[in-house]
C-alpha cells in the first residue's frame, strides 16, 4: 500500500470514531426521547393527569388535533399547545 494512504488511516479511525460517538451520545438519545414524547401525545385521553413544559399541572378535558384544554386545580379552564405537555404527573 501507499505511504500517504497509510498515514491517512489514523485520521479516518478517529473520523468514525468521532461520528459513532455524535451518533451514541446525541442522535440515538434524542430520537428516543421524541418517540417518547410521541407516544404520550397519542395516548392522552379526557381524564388524563399531565404536566406541561410550563409547570402546570392539569387534567385533561378535550383533546383536538393541535391542542389541549387543561382543568387546573382551582377549577380554571386552559387551552394549551398539545406538544406543550411533557409527561403525566407523579404517582399517576
């Protein structure tokens, strides 16, 4: 083989290296954490106790394609962005 090939092969191990890393630590983790988030919003149903990227606290009344009407404990009436809720609250 060539001499420049061969010092070349140093560079290109570190290269994939590099992106299996990328890959490992930043691509993988977010897909999953946006399937996740996926199949919260598939599986939200009236009733459902959830939390939203602002920090409160409801439960669900309607559900349409993009939003969410969220009854919070003193009784008010919110209409939120589906994607603004992040998770079910504790202990539900």
């Amino acid at each position: 083989m060539d001499e420049q090939f061969l010092g070349l092969l140093p560079l290109l191990f570190f290269f994939v290296l590099m992106f299996a890393a990328m890959y490992f630590f930043t691509i993988r983790p977010q897909r999953k954490r946006q399937k996740e988030q996926e199949e919260l919003l598939l599986s939200l149903k009236k009733g459902s106790r959830v939390v939203t990227s602002g920090g409160i606290y409801g439960v669900v009344e309607t559900i349409d394609d993009t939003s969410v009407v969220l009854k919070t404990e003193s009784g008010a009436l919110l209409r939120m962005a589906k994607m603004s809720v992040v998770g079910r609250q504790p202990g539900n």
